[in-house]
C-alpha cells in the first residue's frame, strides 16, 4: 500500500535522500540529484526541508549530510521496552527486597503512564500493579514524575523523588524517581504498597532509596 496517503510520495522522496546521504557521505546539491534522478527544483525543497528539521545538515561547502536529530531518534528507537525493562529489572529487584514493597517502572504513552516492569512484595498484603496497565498522569507520583519532569526541563532544581498518597487508590503510597538519560526523563521507577505500612510520609522512608534505583537503571542505560 505504498504512496497512498497524502504526502506519502514525499515521504519517500526525502527517505531516498536520507538513504543516499547514510551511503555516500555529504554530498552537494548536484549530487543529489545525479544519483536520485529527481529535478532540482524538487530536490532542493526536499534537502532544505530536511535541514530544517534538524534530519540534514549543511557545511560551509554545500555539502548536505546527515542531521543530529537521527542520532537522537535513533538513541530512541534503540530505547525500546525490551532493553529498558531488563535494564531496570535488576535495580527493581533491590528496591523491592530493601523496602519490601511492590516496585514498578512506568514509561509514558499516548498521555498516560504505563508499566512495563512489575515486581510483587512477598507481603500477602500488596500492590499490584499488572504489566502492559495503563494508569492516568494526573494522579500518582509516577504519574506526576513522568509528566512534570519529561516537559524539557533541565535537571536541576527538579526534585530526587516525589510521593503520593491514596491519590489514585485508597489506602496506597507510593514514591517514585524519574530514570535520566542524555538528561530526559525517559522512566519513572516507583514503590508502593499499604499506607498502613508504608506510612502517610512514604518519601521519608524510601525516597533516598527509590532514587537510588532509578540512578542505577539510568547507569544501566549508558
């Protein structure tokens, strides 16, 4: 079904640029057209809209190369559920035998929050939280992490951890730390469990520790 949508063709066009530039290195104007056989005119608007997005770069020869942007999407689309949820499940674990608590890893998606790691404390009483859930952002100190630090901003003056308190379930806490990479927030690492045990001021108790995990899934991702 190629080239059936609107702008579909173009799509394809500025791909082959893309292709010619990752195979021959920087290239002028000319050679771009040479080798993709397309007019000048059409060439020249694709490069140049390329450039703008960051895709393509130009040096002071008129050469077109590839943009930063790639190496960012591509870091991306390498940060993909599989190795992001075996990067964090070990840090996880030790969160989860040092507090006894449930523990979680959220991405966001589609404007809410979604686990991908769920590790189960051994109390009989626990938070359970199913893997693939999707939970709302506006609620829950995953929620807020993952939605208030993830808007661009710089680390600093962010907060290490934040808490909440039966904000989307009665009688649940939990603390959770945003996982850094490149300085994005690209995780939220939680833990959770009964107020009765983990008490009304959950940050007192484990923030330093949930911190400390979401520091090393981050380590695991360099």
């Amino acid at each position: 079904m190629r080239d059936t949508l609107p702008g579909t063709a173009a799509i394809g066009k500025a791909v082959s640029v893309l292709d010619h530039l990752a195979a021959a290195g920087p290239s002028t104007l000319a050679d771009l057209v040479a080798a993709l056989e397309m007019p000048r005119a059409t060439t020249y608007r694709l490069a140049e809209a390329l450039l703008g997005y960051g895709l393509a770069a130009k040096d002071r020869g008129g050469h077109y190369r590839l943009g930063p942007r790639l190496a960012e999407l591509g870091r991306l689309a390498g940060l993909h559920r599989p190795s992001l949820a075996r990067a964090a499940t070990p840090p996880l674990e030790r969160l989860r035998d040092r507090t006894g608590e449930s523990t979680q890893l959220f991405v966001a998606e589609g404007g809410r929050r979604v686990c991908i790691v769920s590790l189960e404390s051994p109390h009989s009483l626990r938070t359970i939280v199913a893997v693939g859930a999707a939970l709302p952002m506006d609620r829950g100190s995953a929620g807020r992490v993952l939605s208030s630090l993830a808007a661009g901003r710089a680390r600093a003056g962010n907060p290490a951890w934040v808490e909440s308190v039966e904000e989307r379930e009665l009688g649940v806490a939990s603390v959770s730390a945003p996982v850094y990479l490149d300085g994005e927030v690209v995780a939220a690492v939680s833990v959770s469990g009964p107020v009765e045990r983990t008490s009304r001021s959950p940050g007192a108790r484990y923030g330093d520790m949930v911190a400390e995990a979401a520091r090393d899934v981050a380590a695991a991702l360099a």
